[in-house]
C-alpha cells in the first residue's frame, strides 16, 4: 500500500468504463479527498467490480452513481444503483465465496472485494431496498 487519493482512481475507472446505454454512471467527488493508504489496482479491481454489479442490477433504464465523503476517520466511497435491489435474506450471504445470484456467476466478486477492503484495514458494507436499489459502501482510514 502507499499513501494516495481515490480520485484518480475512480476517474480512471469511469473513462474506461462501458456501462449499457440504459445506465448512466454518474460521480460526485468531494472537493479534495483526504490522502489514504491503498494500492491502486486493487482498488480499482473493487470499484469497478461494483459498478458493474450496480449496473447488472438495472433492468432497462437507470443509474449508478459513485460518491466520496469523510466519516470519522474513514474516507467513504460509495456506489449506489437504482436498480432491483438486492432481498433481505440474501444480504448476509452476499459475501461468501462462490455464493451468486447470476445464472453467470462465479460468486468470487464481493468477497474478493470485501478482501481486497479487509487488507487496506477497511470495509465493505451494504444497504439495499428490493426495488429501491442497493449501496455498497467502502471505508479506507485516514
């Protein structure tokens, strides 16, 4: 890990992401992001697995959408989708190895993730409303 700031990250992932034509990815950074201890490519390998989940969970049209903010002493990004929802009794299953939803699945992607959020001495948390959405939500300390 070395000291550095999301935001290239996170602006590197949205220039290269192709989201479907439905899904618009949206991002709202904070003014200057504290700087934190993280490896970029991991990082990178978190986020755009969960855009890619946000954007899955989208039937026909709708929005992904990714924040930065301070809480405590955690810097917080957040991705958010307007799509079905993940069901209450799924949620605490979300991040077992090989456990998936998609006919496609490997059920690798969030506990890799949650991970990837353990060995940067953070978290990966989860809120979602079945046809409200869902947000994923990673602490990094500062």
């Amino acid at each position: 890990l070395k000291r550095g700031r999301v935001d290239s990250v996170i602006q590197e992932l949205v220039e290269s992401s192709k989201p479907p034509a439905s899904v618009k990815l949206e991002v709202s950074l904070m003014p200057a992001s504290p700087e934190v201890w993280l490896d970029d490519g991991l990082l990178r390998q978190v986020l755009d697995n969960l855009v890619r989940n946000g954007a899955e969970a989208i039937e026909g049209s709708g929005t992904v959408r990714i924040e930065t903010d301070v809480v405590d002493r955690f810097l917080i990004i957040r991705v958010k989708d307007t799509g079905r929802g993940i069901p209450t009794e799924v949620q605490s299953k979300l991040f077992e190895p090989f456990f998936t939803t998609k006919p496609q699945g490997t059920g690798l992607g969030l506990a890799t993730s949650q991970q990837i959020l353990f060995e940067h001495n953070g978290h990966l948390l989860v809120e979602s409303e079945p046809g409200k959405g869902t947000t994923f939500t990673a602490l990094l300390p500062l």
